[in-house]
C-alpha cells in the first residue's frame, strides 16, 4: 500500500460532494475543491479564499469569498468516458487525473503552490485517439456560492495572459485572477464573465498554465515551480511526520489528516486563522470556531510552534470585536465570537439552523451561550506557551486577552445569595443539543481555569458527581435514559436537527458530542485513570457523535485507561473523515458539508498524546503508551521549547531522544 496516494477509479458524477472534498488541495490562501476540472457551479467547484469574506445583497450571512476558476478545463468531441481516475499524491499536494475517452486520452495534474501563495499550477496532457479534439479552458466565472453572488462589475480580458477582475458586493474588495499559459491558443471564447482559450489539438499536446490570484502574475516554469512546491511539502514532513510501522491504513489514514492541516495553514499571513471547514468552501460561513484553539493547536504547536503563535495572535487582534461583543449582552471584559470572521466579527446569528418542516429559522443560543470560546483560546494560549517556552507573548498581549476573559467570566457568573461561588447560568456546553443549562461542568472548568491564569481566581461551582460520573450540568441525570436508536427513531426527516428544544435529543440524556470527556482530556491531572474509565462507559453510549469533533476525545480518554482497542477505531473515524466521506452535511436545511480539520487534529492528538502518551511533567515530556495491537511501532519529531525531538514507541519500549 503507498501511504501517499490517494485513488479513485471510476466517474463518479454523484459523489462531486465528497470527492470535492475528499481530493482538496490548499497552500492555505487558495483551497481547490477535489472537482473535476469542466465542473462548474452545479458540481460544487470552488477556488476558496481565505480571508476574504462577503455579504451578498439581501443576505444575512457573510462567509468567504470564492474566486472565478482559473483551473477551468474540458475537452470537447471526445465521445465516451471509457475509463477514469482521479488521484492526490498527499505527500505534495499534487492533484491528478486521467480519463480514457473514446477519441482522445486527457491526463491533467495541478497543484496549490506552498512556495507562492497566489499560485495554481496545471498541466494538462491531451494525446487524440484519431480526429482531433477541441481543448477549451481558462478562467470560468461560474463558481459556487452558497449565499451569493458574491462578485460583480466582472472585467474579462483576453490576450496573452487571460484576466477576469471582479469586486465583492459589501465592501467592493478586488478579487483578480490571471491566467499564464506556455502555448499560443487558436481562438478566444468569451461567455458572460468567462473567458477561454480554444486549442484545436491533432497530436500529442501538453499545455502548461499558471493561475495568479490577487497578485500580479509572474514567470515560471511549471516544473520549476513544481520543484520549489514540493520542497517546501518535504520541508513541512520533516518535523511532523509521524510514521507508524505494521499497520499501513493507519499510516494512510493518519498521513492524509496532516495533509489536510498542512494544506489549510495560512502560513503566508499575519492576522488569518482557519476556519471550521478549512478551505473547503463557504460552509459554516468560512468562520474560525475553538475546533482551532482545543483540535487544531496541539498538531502546529508541536510542529510548526510559529504557525501556533500565528492562530494565537488571531485571538490576541481579534480582542477588540470580543470586547464589543460582551458589551452588546451588558458584560464586562471578551466574549469571543463563536464563529468569528476576519479580524474576529462575530459571524453566529441568533438563528442559526433553518427546520426542515417549516424552512423557518430556529432560534439557537450558539452565539449567545456558548461562552467556554473565551475560555478554550485562555487554555490554547496557555498551552502553547508551556510548550514553546514562547512567554514573550504573555506580555505582548496574553495576560492583557487572559484578564480580559477572565473579565467577562467575572461578569457573566451567578453567586447564589450568601455563597460566593460563581457558578455559570444559562450556558450551551460542547454538547450542543442541551441548550441553556446550568453549571456545565466543561464550561465551568474553562471559566475558573481562565481565572486562574489571569490571577483573579474565585471559589467556582466545581462538577458535581454521582457515582463517579460528572453530572454534564445541572439537572442532567434527571433526563429521560433513551438510547440512541429509540431517539433516532424519534426523528421525522433525515436532515432534522437534533438539538434545541423541539429536537429530539433536547428531553434526553442523548449527546451531541464529548463534553465531560473534553473536560477530562483538558484537564487530565484532575481525574484518574478509573474515573475516565467511569464516565468513559457511562457518556459514550449515549453519544450521538453528531459532530466531527466527539471521536478523537472518547479515543484520548481510552488511552488513558489502557484500551486502544476502543480508541483504534474512533482514531480511523477522525483520521478518515474526509477520506470516507458520507459525514452530517445537514443541520436542518443549512448546509453543513466540506473537509473537518479538527477531526484531522484530533487524529494527531490521539497518535501523539493518546497512542503515544506523550505529555509534560512540568518542563520534562514524558509518554504513557497505548499502543494499538496492530502497529508495531510508532514514531514522531516534535518541538518542545525550541529543541527538536523525536518520540519512540514499540510494544514494550519507549522513549524521547
Ligand atoms: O465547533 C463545532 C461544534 O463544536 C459542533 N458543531 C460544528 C462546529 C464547527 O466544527
């Protein structure tokens, strides 16, 4: 099996969706949804933008910006597809495929350049099987929005290097993408916005074609460009490759998760962060949610520690739009954004979930409620700091955002009469199909840890136990005990959402997603192995794993009782999760598909703190292995505090060189 290679055979129109997904390519500006190269709208094509966002007139959400598609390609009198293939060499991001029509062959490799960020590269290989062949490609407007159109006043222009200039409705932002290529065309097509070149192909033929989006366009060669690309991917896997031996769908599964981080991470500019979806389009309106801070961290702060500090100073700028944000709900100190845009807007409404019956939208507490945000970007701050060593942040700008969280905890909390012990009211924990709870034990936790950090601790309500299970908030064992099938069974429509109040997991003790298990992979000194072991068995039946998220933590928590066989699978589920395709794409009638960055996380996480064991002992790291049955070893570099390290572990033996 080649670790590397992902491959598909067969055309397969009706898998666009996963596919699109499944073969993304990114240099962390510019995602290419896995389509075919003559897919339009329709097929789900997209050239997604990070950064750049746009309201379209009469909409209520914002989300990124998609730009014309400079990739565009389709051959013409070919008659038949014969036979297909698409491909992606997921050591270098290099996309391919080959289809055998009847009248001709087309092969066509492209590639998000890492080296230039403004940059796709493809080449485009036709060979006529007879007659010949009309080849048209070039820069295709037709892009898909979910809530467009995003871009008018559309600019065409022809010649040696093809142009379509446009601007976004809200704030008239130039989105400008050209296209390059190494062979003089024998005609020029204009379709509304659009414009082709036309090569009427007799013989073999390979055209090479650079696309420069947002940039002035300059000159290379494909395979130079090729070549610094790929160095730059080589650069990447030297300090976080993890390999794994005995176990090849592991190593596949495991390599094609940090393919996908890699290929998200803005590395080219100050101020972004990733979104939820990564590149993969405008679901989830393009917006950074704490999949960043508590999924994705651990994988950049261990290998990229300066992409790490990149995602933290987000938070740090965004502290502004936090402020406003507690001010608009009479709070003092940060509130973050729940799905915070550019420079940290809030992107959540009030309504965020449309019904499936009515197509009304539903009034969810996202925005509002789900106030452990703030929290969880304390703990990420942390984190990184105990790990990089990198305190200098703390005074440029961590201690002034810990204060200004702890601030707004402060603030938010109820002390019953006489008491003096904040507790959290009114709150939407992980688990978000119980909203408006009291005392979530996750939220609680983050808010008093953030206390804490800012030197402004208080006596907080702590978790309540029964049985030695954390009660997930107040009032939760009272919930009715229905297991999943009997609620499943309750639901009316496929896409019907599960959660608020009408939803059928709101009245019972079903969960979305891991809550007390987060609680107790985040603050892993608080609770013995024995104790996880307990709410381990007790939280995971009744766990609908709805989001991405939910799996990596029931397999973290595992491996910390010793039980990799449990662990294994939701390890293959996170790592796989785009790779398998056939995910939640629907929370009632909103849109919910693309890639799940933090389910490729939270696959790290499991290889190197779960599998591995890997953690600090105060300023030493240590591992505590789990190691499933089938790997016989497993090995990976990591950062600690400037100094490059490599961990080791096989059944038996282990350790940190
Ligand atoms: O942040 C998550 C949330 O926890 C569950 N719904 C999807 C969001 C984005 O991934």
């Amino acid at each position: 099996m080649n670790a590397w290679l992902i491959e598909r055979e067969g055309y397969e129109p009706e898998n666009t969706a996963d596919n699109g997904n499944r073969f993304l390519i990114g240099n962390g500006f510019i995602g290419v949804r896995g389509t075919l190269e003559e897919y339009g709208a329709d097929k789900m094509a997209a050239l997604n933008l990070a950064g750049i966002y746009d309201r379209a007139e009469g909409q209520t959400w914002r989300e990124p910006v998609n730009a014309p598609n400079g990739l565009f390609a389709r051959l013409e009198n070919t008659g038949n597809i014969l036979k297909h293939k698409q491909s992606l060499d997921i050591r270098h991001g290099l996309h391919s495929r080959e289809t055998v029509y009847e009248h001709a062959v087309l092969r066509i490799e492209r590639f998000a350049s890492m080296a230039e960020p403004n940059v796709l590269c493809q080449r485009i290989f036709v060979e006529p099987k007879g007659g010949p062949v009309t080849l048209v490609c070039g820069i295709d407007a037709d892009v898909w929005d979910i809530n467009g159109p995003h871009l008018m006043d559309f600019k065409s222009e022809g010649g040696d290097i093809l142009k379509v200039s446009a601007l976004t409705y809200e704030q008239k932002l130039p989105i400008t993408v050209y296209e390059d290529c190494n062979r003089a065309h024998d005609e020029i097509r204009v379709n509304g916005n659009s414009i082709f070149r036309v090569f009427n192909v007799a013989e073999r033929f390979v055209l090479e074609r650079a696309i420069t989006v947002n940039a002035e366009p300059v000159a290379g060669s494909y395979d130079s460009r090729l070549a610094a690309h790929k160095a730059v991917w080589e650069r990447l896997w030297r300090n976080s490759e993890v390999k794994i031996t005995g176990d090849g769908n592991a190593q596949l599964s495991l390599n094609y998760s940090l393919y996908h981080l890699h290929s998200i991470a803005p590395r080219h500019a100050d101020g972004l962060s990733i979104a939820a979806r990564g590149l993969s389009g405008q679901v989830y309106k393009g917006a950074v949610f704490w999949d960043t801070e508590i999924f994705l961290m651990p994988f950049f702060t261990l290998t990229e520690p300066s992409l790490a500090r990149k995602l933290v100073q987000y938070r740090i700028n965004g502290l502004p739009g936090a402020v406003a944000k507690a001010g608009e709900y009479g709070f003092d100190g940060a509130f973050f954004p729940w799905e915070s845009q550019d420079g940290g807007i809030e992107g959540c409404t009030d309504f965020n979930v449309t019904d499936v019956f009515t197509n009304r939208p539903v009034r969810t507490y996202f925005r509002d409620k789900q106030i452990h945000i703030s929290g969880d970007i304390i703990y990420a701050l942390c984190r990184y700091m105990d790990w990089t060593g990198d305190t200098g942040l703390w005074d440029n700008g961590g201690l002034e955002l810990a204060r200004a969280c702890a601030e707004f905890y402060l603030s938010r909390a109820y002390c019953r009469p006489g008491s003096g012990v904040l507790e959290w009211t009114d709150v939407v924990g992980p688990d978000e199909y119980h909203e408006r709870v009291d005392n979530n034990a996750f939220t609680n936790r983050m808010a008093a840890f953030t206390l804490e950090r800012a030197g402004m601790a208080r006596e907080w309500r702590g978790p309540k136990l029964s049985g030695g299970v954390v009660e997930q908030f107040d009032g939760y064992f009272a919930l009715e005990d229905a297991d999943l099938e009997t609620a499943r069974g309750r639901l009316r429509h496929p896409k019907e959402y599960w959660g608020t109040q009408s939803g059928v997991a709101f009245s019972t003790k079903i969960i979305k997603q891991a809550d007390v298990l987060a609680l107790m992979n985040l603050f892993p000194n608080e609770y013995t192995d024995e104790e996880v072991k307990t709410n381990w068995l007790y939280y995971e039946p009744r766990t609908e794993h709805g989001s991405s998220l939910s799996a990596c933590m029931y397999a973290l928590g595992a491996c910390r009782f010793g039980r990799a066989e449990l662990a294994y699978p939701l390890f293959l589920k996170s790592a796989r999760a785009d790779l398998d395709g056939g995910g939640k794409s629907w929370a009632g009638n909103v849109y919910i598909g693309g890639t799940h960055p933090a389910a490729s996380g939270g696959a790290y996480m499991i290889a190197a703190h779960g599998f591995a064991g890997l953690r600090l002992a105060g300023d030493k790291p240590e591992l505590n292995p789990c190691l499933p049955e089938t790997f016989d070893s497993l090995e990976f570099p990591f950062i600690l505090r400037g100094k490059q390290m490599k961990a080791r572990v096989t059944h038996g033996r282990h350790g940190i060189e």
